[in-house]
C-alpha cells in the first residue's frame, strides 16, 4: 500500500473551518446566536458508527466547496483514525476514491471533486 502524503496547510484550514462552522453550530443551538452571514454554505454530515445498538454518531458542519478529500480528514478527525486503510465514497451511486492510492479506473477522483459537485 502506497502512503499518503498529508498537505498541512490545506488539512489546517480544512481543520480550522471545521472548528468555526462547530462553533457556530454550538452558538445559534445553545445561546441563539447566528453567524450566517459569516460562512459559506455549508451542509451537516452525519457519521454513524457501524454495528454498533443503540446508533451512534458523531456530526458535524462541513461547508458545501470542501473537497471529498477534505471529507476524508474531516472524517478520520472525528473518528480518532490515523489514516491507515484503503476508502471509498458512494455519493448517488456513483464512487469517488484517490487515485493516488486506489487503482479503481471506474471511479472519479476525490481530489477534483467537492462535496456540491458530488
């Protein structure tokens, strides 16, 4: 299996977007306060937890333009993961992986494609 090489800038902001739209979420639901006109579009991605009664889930804001790859370590963030297996994305049917790590020709890259797009 081939690693990944990680862009730190770009999971830092990624990160720090994350922590914003978090905060946001926490403020209008617990204090009232909207910060809408602060942020871009965004849209609330829920990670279930498999094989696991009752559901648990870990959720959060994720803006609209992130890319998949984004999504990925927005994902390995929430869960506590370190980035060590292979992953794919079924959005409408249609997959999405890194084509850098995963030969799947009949996929699109994750790379290219945002979250809106897909």
């Amino acid at each position: 299996m081939k690693l990944r090489q990680i862009n730190f800038s770009n999971t830092l902001a990624h990160f720090a977007l994350f922590m914003l739209a978090t905060l946001s979420t926490f403020l209008s639901r617990n204090i009232g306060l909207k910060f809408t006109r602060c942020f871009p579009p965004s849209r609330l991605f829920r990670s279930p937890f498999d094989r696991i009664t009752p559901t648990i889930a870990r959720v959060v804001t994720v803006p609209l333009y992130i890319e998949l790859v984004g999504l990925h370590d927005v994902i390995q963030c929430l869960r506590g993961w370190q980035d060590s297996h292979l992953h794919l994305f079924t959005i409408h049917g249609k997959e999405y992986v890194d084509h850098r790590t995963f030969d799947l020709p009949e996929a699109e890259d994750e790379l290219l494609m945002t979250l809106a797009e897909a």
